[in-house]
C-alpha cells in the first residue's frame, strides 16, 4: 500500500507556495508544496476517473486549484488549442465568455471536473488579445452572473490592455479575485491574493535572490492567498521562496522528503 508523505501543511490565513502544474513525479510533489494549479484542464480536461485518481493519492490537506478549459476563454484561432484533442463543437463559437452552447457545455466540463477533483479554485486566464471592449464585459457580466458556484473561488486573469482600476472593478461587480504576475502588473490588494510568476520576460527565466526576496514581501502584505511558478526552474524557485517567507516551514517537509 502507497505510503502517503504529508507537510506539516498550511492552513487558511497564509500564502501558500506551489507551480502551475507538476514539473517532478506527483509523490515528490505532494511531499514538497501544499497546492497546485491543474493545467491539464485549460488544454482538454482529463477523464473524471483522473481527477478521483489525483485526489485519493495525495494528501488529506493537500489543495488543487484548475485553469478553466480554453474554450470558455480563448477564440478558436489561439495557437493553444494545438492541444486540443476532440472539437467539442463549432470552433467560431468558443471564447470570449460567449453565451453560446460550446462555452456553457465547457464551463460545465470544468465544473464537474473541479468538484471530482475536490478543487477549492478556479482560475481563467484571458489571453492578450481580450481586450476591455463593451462587448468583452457585456459577456463576461453574463456570464459569470450565470455560474455563480459557491463552492469555489474563481479568479481572473486579464492581461493586455486592461488597465488596474478596470481589472478591480470588474472583480469586485462580479465577485471574483484578480490574478497577476506581480512582476509584469500592479499589485491589486484583495481577500485573496492570486500570483502567477511566468518569469521576467519568459518562460526560461529563473529568478534571481533578489526577486525573490521582492516576492517575498509582496506576499507578507497578504494574508491569504496563493503563488505559484510558471517559469521553467518552478519547483527550485518555488522552494527557494518558501525558505524567505515568514512561517514557511508549516509548508516544508523535513529536508529529507526533498532529496
């Protein structure tokens, strides 16, 4: 029988340290970080039996958060959905939050995906192109009207044009959390801080000690929330932070579980 490692993990009231993703094997993994943010599900969502498969095997405390599948997000020309492995209808009607069959049937698949899962978030990121447009807001209003699940916390990623007065205000009318790169955006103060780190101007980037300790103090100004690495030295880098954030060994595993 699968002998479970655990973490003296964290509790609600902290930032929790993970990747989006899993960059090493999933016993080493859960062993290492407290959360993770699914990616699977933003390209073409697993089978349901899978999600039931990641929850029994980690641990009890152990908390998944999912990226929203594309097609409630990106428009059918986004290079993404090279991907994608079954057309779940016709592709002019995906993205963009759109009231269209395709995007409804999507959100369901994430949904039903996240409650197998036992996921606490949701995360959609917009790609650049969506701009703040009337039409743009007029859809994600509808939209996000519509779900209303309370069984997650759903957070938003809006990059390109959005300037931070508009991503503030259209989180706090639709009760939602911003997400952002703390390096590339504005720090937005909310309930729960949300950062994804996609390295300084790309995914190879590796962050230096000096980032690192910036990204260290923006976490202390919160007191819950999540980051997690998107860059491709994630679960070094992600490591080297917990060791500079105050409390951080309630998210380490005795130095052995690391090796």
């Amino acid at each position: 029988m699968k002998t479970r490692k655990s973490c003296d993990r964290q509790t609600d009231g902290t930032i929790k340290i993970g990747c989006c993703g899993f960059p090493v094997s999933r016993d080493k993994y859960y062993s290492t970080f407290p959360v993770v943010e699914i990616q699977q599900t933003f390209y073409q969502p697993p089978k349901i039996k899978t999600a039931r498969k990641w929850k029994a095997e980690a641990p009890e405390d152990f908390e998944f958060l999912i990226k929203a599948w594309q097609v409630i997000t990106h428009r059918h020309t986004s290079p993404t959905y090279r991907r994608l492995k079954k057309s779940p209808g016709n592709p002019e009607n995906y993205g963009s939050f759109k009231n269209t069959r395709e995007v409804k049937e999507a959100w369901e698949i994430t949904k039903e995906f996240a409650e197998a899962l036992g996921a606490t978030g949701i995360l959609f990121q917009c790609p650049s192109s969506f701009a703040p447009t009337a039409d743009n807001i007029s859809s994600m209003r509808e939209f996000f009207f519509n779900i209303k699940p309370a069984e997650f916390s759903l957070f938003l990623e809006l990059r390109g044009e959005w300037q931070t007065e508009q991503i503030k205000s259209i989180c706090a009318e639709l009760g939602l959390f911003p997400a952002l790169d703390p390096f590339s955006r504005e720090i937005i103060k909310s309930e729960i801080g949300y950062f994804r780190l996609h390295g300084k101007g790309g995914y190879k980037y590796a962050y230096t000690e000096e980032d690192l300790m910036q990204l260290a103090r923006i976490c202390s100004e919160f007191s819950r929330g999540y980051c997690l690495f998107n860059n491709i030295s994630m679960f070094s880098d992600a490591r080297r932070l917990l060791e500079l954030l105050d409390g951080s060994s309630n998210q380490s595993c005795d130095k052995d579980s690391h090796q």
